[in-house]
C-alpha cells in the first residue's frame, strides 16, 4: 500500500497515469469528491489489483463470488460501489482481489443512530462484526425507553452478516450524560434488576446478537460500583446466550496542550465482558483546546496501559472519523469547535486555497485559514495516514478489533485501508 500525498501541479490524471491505475479507479477507492481541484497535502491511498473480473451478461454478485471462491461480503467490501446498485454493468470492471498481504482477522465495531440513511448503513455493514445501535435510553426507574423503531436496523444487520448489539446508555436523545441517573442505578439493586430484566426482553423480542453497556465517565469513586453492577448483569446476559461489551470513555483532560488520561483498574470491569470497547476520549470534543482528536500518541499510552492489564483480545480501539474547525484565539470555556467531516475539511482547504499540512507526532492533517470576516481558523481532521496508522494498532498490540466512532457517514479512505490490511470476522 503506497498512500500518496499530493504536490503542487499535480492532478487526478497525473497520479492515476504515474501508478498506472485507472482515473475512475483513484476516485471510487478513495471517495474523491474533489477531483478536478485536488487539495496539495491531500492523501489517495494506491493498491493495486491482484485479480480483476469483467461483468458478462448473466453475472451476478452471488456467480461471481462463487467463481473465484470468495465471498458476496468480499466482494461489496471491495467494491463498496456495488451496495448502491440493483445490478452490474456488462463490461466493467470489479476487484475479486488486492495485492496486500492481509496481517491478520479482527472485529469491527461500528456505532449508529436510528436515521442512518439506509444506503449508508448497506454499504457499511459488510465490513461490520458488530453494530451497536444506539436506539434506547435508560430512565432512574429502570425503564429503557426508544428513541426510534430499530426493528429495520436489526433486520438489515443480520441479512449483512453484522451481529446487531443493543446500545443501552444514559444519554438523553440532547446528548446529555445524567449523572444522578447514573449514581441511582449504580447504587440501586432494585432498578439493576428492572432494567436488566427489560433488557433482556428487548435483546429477545428484537432479535439482538448482545449489549453494549456504556458509561461515560468512570473514575475512582464509582469503578467498584459498575464492576458488581457489571457481574450481575452479564450473569443474567450470559445465561440467556447474550454477548455483552462494554464502552468506557476514558476520563481525559482535554483542555490543555498535553492531552493525559486517567489510570484506573479497568481489569474489575473486563473479566465479566466479552469484549471492551475504549472510545474517543470525548465524543463532542468541541470544547476542547484545539488539537488533533484523539491523537495517536495518546492512544499509544493508553494501550500501553490497559494491555498490562486487560488481555489484549478483549479490547476494541475506538477510531474517531470526524475533525474540528476552531476559531482563534482559543479561549476556554469559550471556544468552541464545529464538527466537520474529512471530505468537507478537504474541500474546505481547496476553497481557501491553503496547503493542507500534517502533525506526525499525532499522525493527523491540519491547516490553518483566514475566513470572510478575517477571522482565523484552525482545522484538524483524519486522511489515510491517519486511520493507517491508527488502524495498525489493532495488529501491534494484538487486539480483538477496532471501533468506529460513527458510521453515519460512509468514510470510503477508511474502508478501504482497514479492508485491504485487514480480514473482517464475521459471526
């Protein structure tokens, strides 16, 4: 895998000519949405094809697929294209196959809301082990309340192959933590057992794979509170044949330059899950000192923390797809970040004309800009270096997978590399 930064001059036909790969090839792989007008410092990630195939007449995913051996969920996830179509073209060209050296199997996680554009969600979940939907809030008396109907979510996980995991939290749908929730159900065995029981009735009338339990903040003070909630909950979970995971966001002080976490002995809340899934360190990170989002130097330490004491194949690292666009000066408690995808923030630097740089030390790009009013700007956002080395992480530290932090938008970059490094379980 070569992933090329672009130069000065350069253009989508002068890089498709040097590698010799197909213009319109470039484009699909890397989901360019900008390709009469590339952005210098922008990345395209170049593979080349091991084996190709050419559409007759009569062919269809399922022959293909049989033909050479594959698998359908193989062949959508390199060709994700396809996942928009009702039918292929007679003479193009689809890839059966990469030259990559694959490094090994690994699970993926992917978190969504109800309103995923279903096109979106189609093309996403032949590259999902699990989705985690997050459909359902918690109340102080145990109830679990919808946000939406998931039945459709639930349904179209399983037809992929993807195992469909209920997202229980205390988040209201404002996205506000309730922290007297939280300390009322940690501290009341009563609405432990409501809400365990109701639960479960979801997990079986719903057809759901498992759970995925979430707590936003753990610290000291309640650690040993959602570890016996924990033990009694993936008793009940387990002796049902349920799966459950647990989400933790690491507490982190992300109002300086150098971004820490805090320790704690997540091995009393591992041993009773299936799986622990470490997320961004703030999910709305726009409040923050301006900075790349959940650099990897910090999830180096972090890792480096928790393999000491979690097994390394439970734990799934959790990737953030999105950026931030700050005005300057920062000032805290002030300044505020505006979320944007990587796609915009490209098209952002091709509008004000600026380069677009990159931090190794936090393997991430960035740049900085003058708006209308003459207000300064400071972007950072993810490109294939980013989510490369984030996603090889998986591999040096022996981890069950990763997590991605969302899939509402389908990011084509980031699909590609951890498909072309990656083998997807499937359950």
């Amino acid at each position: 895998m070569i992933i090329h930064v672009v130069q000065p001059g350069e253009t989508i036909k002068s890089i498709s000519e040097y590698y010799k790969i197909p213009v319109d090839r470039l484009i699909l792989e890397n989901g360019i949405t900008n390709p009469d007008n590339l952005a210098v410092g922008q990345t395209i990630v170049i593979i080349q094809p091991e084996t190709i195939h050419v559409v007759k007449a009569g062919d269809t995913l399922e022959s293909i697929a049989e033909q050479y051996n594959v698998s359908s969920m193989e062949l959508l996830r390199n060709n994700p294209y396809l996942s928009d179509r009702v039918s292929m073209y007679v003479g193009e060209t689809i890839v059966i196959s990469y030259q990559t050296n694959k490094l090994r199997t690994v699970a993926t996680n992917g978190y969504t809301f109800p309103y995923i554009d279903k096109s979106v969600l189609i093309k996403t979940l032949p590259f999902l082990t699990y989705l985690s939907i997050f459909s359902y809030r918690v109340t102080k008396e145990g109830e679990i309340v919808p946000y939406a109907d998931d039945t459709e979510l639930v349904n179209l996980a399983k037809t992929y192959g993807a195992a469909p995991l209920l997202f229980v939290s205390s988040i209201s749908e404002e996205g506000i933590v309730s922290y007297d929730l939280n300390y009322e159900i940690l501290n009341n065995p009563i609405v432990q057992d409501r809400l365990i029981d109701n639960a479960l009735q979801i997990l079986k009338v719903k057809g759901y794979y498992g759970i995925n339990v979430y707590f936003r903040y753990v610290n000291h003070d309640n650690i040993n509170s959602i570890a016996e909630y924990l033990k009694r909950a993936s008793a009940a979970f387990h002796e049902e044949g349920f799966k459950i995971f647990l989400t933790i966001t690491p507490f982190t002080n992300i109002y300086s330059v150098n971004t820490s976490f805090e320790r704690l002995d997540y091995s009393k809340l591992s041993e009773v899950v299936d799986g622990v899934i470490f997320s961004s360190y703030d999910w709305a990170r726009s409040s923050g000192f301006p900075n790349a989002t959940y650099p990897i130097y910090v999830m180096r330490e972090l890792l480096d923390y928790a393999v000491g004491i979690i097994p390394s194949d439970q734990i799934l690292l959790g990737i953030v797809t999105h950026g931030y666009n700050w005005t300057l000066p920062y000032l805290h408690g002030i300044s505020v970040g505006t979320i944007i995808t990587n796609e915009d923030a490209i098209q952002l630097a091709v509008y004000n004309n600026v380069p677009i740089q990159f931090n190794e030390i936090a393997q991430s790009p960035y740049y900085y800009f003058l708006d209308n009013n003459g207000i300064q700007h400071l972007v950072w956002f993810k490109d294939a270096r980013s989510f490369e080395s984030r996603a090889r992480l998986a591999d040096e530290y022996d981890l069950q997978g990763l997590s991605i932090w969302t899939i509402m938008r389908f990011n084509t970059q980031m699909w590609f590399i951890i498909n072309t490094q990656y083998y997807i379980q499937k359950l």
